[in-house]
C-alpha cells in the first residue's frame, strides 16, 4: 500500500534561480500526468499536465519531464518568484478511471 | 475565468450531526469529485460523479457518504454522522473530459 508521511520534502531555492520538483509514480499503467501548486489554505491549482506519449511539455516558466522506464516525474521551474512558494504535488490518472492519485507533495520555498 | 466555488469555506460541527458541504462546478464541465485532505498529508479521492451517478469511489466512501447534484448548478457531499476523523479539508473538482479543476476547499472539524 502507499505510505502517507507527515514529512513533506522541502526544496529551498534563491529567488531567480531554477528549481527541479520530482516525483516518483506508482502504477505503470498511469497515461496521464498532472502537477498541482497549492498555496497555503487554498485548493490545488493546475499548473502543466502531460500524457504518458510525451516525454517533455513546456508552459511558460514550467516545464514537465516524464520518464516511462523508471516512473519518473518532474517539475521545472525556472527564475523562480516569490509567489512560486507552495506546495506542489503531482498526480497521475490511470486510463479509464476517473480517480487522480495524489503523491506526497513537496514544499517549495523561495528566498530573497 | 471560471472557477469551481465551494460554500462554507468552514464548517464546525458535533460528532454524529449531519454536514452537508456545497460545491458549484465550473459551468461545461460534465465530471464532478470530491476529494479530501486531512492536514498535513496528501489529497486523497472520494468519489467521481458523472451523468447523475457515481462512477467511481475510493475505500473512504462509505455508506456514512453521499453525493447529489439537486440541480443544474450544485454539487452537494453530505456525511451523514459524522466521526472525528472526518476532520479535513473537503476539495470539489470538475472536468469536461480529463483536467481537473479544483474549488478552494471548505475546512471541516468535528468536535
């Protein structure tokens, strides 16, 4: 079964500079991918997503790396602002549910 | 832009009392959910609703939970006793096919 930590990872970066989140999916039957930003006391907030056809998507200042061979997510961002502070959390859908299965979450902090 | 909304924002309530949390998804979207998120861990799914039926609930749903669309508009989650372990963060989502957009949650603690 999933482990649920009360632990989240954290990641501190200088405002400006490029931060990588990763993520580790579990089920290899997942098809499509989802990152997620929530701010402190607010629901989460879709930032990019990604199908399992693909292995790069770029937004703007976000870019989603997914490697297949060993279940492997990633979030980019790049010159990071303090409003890019949050939580991020990936998610993955399994082709024919409905159901997104939320992974621990990172918590991001930019330093000025 | 249109957005989920979801109303109360928090909900204080005795054990074993009845809580009814509202959710209006965004106007297209054809999917509703309900997730949940006790603090500090992760977002976990409760149910997803589509064309007037569930269509698909996790473990946590159980026969203490129910969901309604009583209109064209509203998306409703009623816990009909409710346990101290009900306490969390109750988030709505819709989608019109496969991205799920969430509300801003309504905060739930059973006392």
């Amino acid at each position: 079964g999933e482990s649920v930590g009360l632990h989240l990872p954290t990641l501190s970066v200088q405002e400006g500079d490029n931060s990588i989140i990763n993520c580790a999916y579990s089920n290899s039957a997942s098809d499509y991918f989802i990152w997620y930003k929530q701010e402190s006391g607010k629901g989460p907030q879709f930032i990019i997503d990604i199908r399992s056809n693909m292995d790069k998507r770029q937004g703007q200042r976000v870019t989603v790396l997914l490697n297949k061979t060993v279940k492997h997510l990633s979030l980019q961002i790049a010159a990071t602002q303090p409003g890019d502070s949050a939580v991020y959390f990936c998610a993955e859908n399994r082709q024919g549910a409905q159901k997104l299965v939320f992974g621990q979450g990172t918590r991001l902090t930019i330093n000025p | 832009e249109p957005e989920v909304t979801q109303t109360p924002s928090h909900q204080v309530t005795q054990m074993g009392q009845e809580v009814i949390l509202r959710c209006v998804p965004i106007s297209n979207h054809l999917y509703f959910y309900w997730y949940r998120q006790i603090l500090g861990q992760k977002v976990e799914f409760l149910v997803s609703f589509y064309n007037n039926e569930i269509s698909e609930k996790s473990e946590i749903f159980d026969d203490q939970f129910s969901v309604e669309r009583p209109d064209g508009s509203n998306f409703t989650l009623k816990i009909r006793s409710t346990k101290l372990e009900d306490s969390a963060m109750y988030f709505c989502a819709s989608s019109r096919v496969e991205t799920q957009y969430f509300g801003p949650g309504t905060r739930l603690l059973v006392l």
